[in-house]
C-alpha cells in the first residue's frame, strides 16, 4: 500500500525544511532499524538503506533526505528532530541511546498485573517530557485485577497532569478509552517493561496481529516479543511505533522532564521557608508537610529525590566523557602539526 508523506506526519513546516533539498533529494521516514540498515518508507516505495559509517545513530520515526549514487540510496541530511525519545544506555555509560524520534505522544504502558511499578512509571513518563512530546499512561490487563479503579488512582497519583486510560483484551470494547486520543498523523511510541501488554495494544490499535505476543515468565517477568522499533500506520490515521520491552530505564534528562513529572513536589518545593531547603529537617518545608497531612505519598519524594541523583551522575559522566575526547582530539591534532611541522624542509 503507498502512502503520502502526509499520511506518514509530514507537514508544512517540514515542507520548507526540505525545500533546499528538494531538487537532488527524496523524503522519508525511518520505518524500522536494524544493525547497519534502516528501512525507509518513501511515496513511491520502501528502501533499505546502509548505514555503516553514518556520523550518528538513525531512530525510528526520524525523516530523511535521501539521494541516490550509482543506483544506490544514501542519507543526504536528517531532517530536525522536534522530538527525541532518549534513555541512559545500560552498564552506566555516559552517552545515550535514542529510543525514537518526532514522537508527538507517548503511551506509556503500564500493566495491572503483576502489581504496577510506580517508580518504572514516573521513569518513563519523566523521559516522555523530556523528550517534548506529552505522555499517556495506559493501564493494560484491566480485567485481572480486582481493583483496576485503585490502580489507576494510584498512577494518576503518581503522574500528575498526565491522562491515565484503562484498557483490556478481554472485551472487543476493550480499548474504546485510548480512541479519542489517537489523532491522524500524529505520532505515537509505545513504551513499557517487557510483559507489559504492548504488542497485544498495538495489535488492537492495528485491528490485525501485526506484532507478535507472549505471556509472561512463570516468575513474573516479561518475554521479549518486539525485538526491533517499527512503524506502522494505523487504520486511524494514526502512526504508531513500537519499541522493545524495558528491563531498566536509566534516565537522561537535560530538559524539564524531571520537573514536569514530580510536578506536585516541585510546586511543595516552591512553598519552602528557605530556598535551598533540602526537605529534609528543615523548619518549614512544604513538602514534610504534605507527606504530614497526607497530601503527598512520602514515596514521591524518595523517588524523586532518586531520579534526580541518577540524572546528575550521569550528566557528570557525560560531561566527563566530552571533556576527555575533546582533550584526547586536541592532543591528536598537537601530534599532527608537529609532525607536520618536522616534516617541513
């Protein structure tokens, strides 16, 4: 089936930008990455273009230029992303891995069963802000617990100004709640710990099993059924990507995602007698005495407090790790006009 850039989230605002371009060029969207390949969907066909070499890492969702040498598509320009979905890599390296790109909306999966992780949760919906795209919270497995209202309390709680729907494969109505949120041409990521539920919503998002499912381990942990980031487009209109289950969300944050998804503290914060005050012992402080009145669960501020630590140490080591290789390039290029320098008669 063609598609129109449209139909793929193109715009008038990404017209002009590919306008300079668009004489010697073609666009398209990343539809899938593999290692050293990426798919493209373009009007006129699907490509699959190398990209061993490439100066950085392709994403799902990102738009490209493409140009074509000897019968043989390469990427001219990456178009702008306006978002950028981004996690800490994992073993606390100091550089991050780019989830997806040009995400409009982020449901964040969360299943009902085994109990939600609400710190998992705050992770992920502190990454979607921080990506600039705004965060959904969608509740999976409604149907196996016996309190599915609580549970949704309890992660609008822990997501203040965030839309929290319920959803459930039981029922071919199941997923009626996340319709009114699903828009033609935005785009939507999917992310969520393994076992989550997600390819089973992508499933009922795509009308047709597109995407493979599996239940859970016996321990409780989640299969790894999505091995790879794709993008499909809805019957909706909508456009959807798909990412793989998440064991572990290390955060990588340089916007105002932490602020945004700990609004409720921050704004406590704000009320403190003192300016620096660490909420700890401090005379009054606004949020000791909303974890006093019960106004705020004590386990937010001890998550809060955790993401931010986590965030500043890996900002530090990033910094660590560009201050080194801008020092090791200066001393390569020192060597070179020595030698340069030497080899002058």
């Amino acid at each position: 089936m063609s598609l129109t850039l449209a139909q793929l989230g193109w715009d008038a605002s990404r017209d002009a930008e590919f306008s300079p371009l668009a004489a010697s060029c073609v666009a398209g969207r990343v539809s899938r990455v593999d290692r050293g390949a990426v798919d493209v969907l373009t009007v006129d066909n699907p490509l699959r273009i190398t990209t061993s070499g490439a100066d950085e890492p392709l994403a799902v969702g990102d738009w490209l230029a493409l140009a074509v040498d000897d019968r043989h598509w390469y990427v001219d320009t990456v178009l702008t992303r306006r978002t950028t979905i981004r996690r800490a890599t994992a073993g606390g390296q100091s550089q991050a891995q780019v989830l997806a790109a040009n995400v409009d909306v982020v449901l964040v999966v969360v299943p009902a069963v085994p109990e939600p992780r609400l710190g998992m949760t705050e992770r992920l919906v502190a990454l979607a802000w921080d990506s600039g795209a705004t965060p959904v919270v969608v509740m999976t497995k409604a149907d196996l617990t016996p309190d599915p209202d609580g549970i949704v309390d309890d992660l609008r709680a822990s997501a203040p100004g965030v839309d929290v729907v319920a959803v459930t494969a039981s029922r071919t109505d199941g997923y009626d709640a996340l319709i009114p949120h699903l828009r033609p041409g935005a785009s939507y990521c999917l992310l969520g710990r393994s076992g989550a539920g997600k390819s089973t919503l992508a499933n009922a998002m795509a009308g047709q099993d597109l995407f493979a499912t599996a239940d859970i381990r016996v321990d409780g942990k989640g299969r790894h059924t999505t091995t790879f980031r794709e993008l499909v487009v809805l019957p909706s209109g909508a456009i959807l990507l798909d990412t793989p289950g998440l064991r572990g969300v290390g955060v990588w944050l340089d916007g105002d995602g932490l602020d945004r998804a700990f609004s409720d503290v921050e704004e406590l914060a704000a009320q403190c007698r003192f300016s620096d005050c660490g909420h700890d012992t401090e005379p009054g402080c606004a949020v000791l005495g909303a974890i006093d009145d019960g106004s705020l669960d004590e386990r937010r501020l001890l998550s809060w407090r955790k993401l931010e630590r986590e965030a500043r140490w890996i900002a530090r080591r990033h910094d660590a790790r560009l201050r080194a290789e801008e020092a090791k390039r200066w001393k390569s290029l020192s060597v070179q006009m020595r030698r340069s320098g030497r080899a002058r008669p």
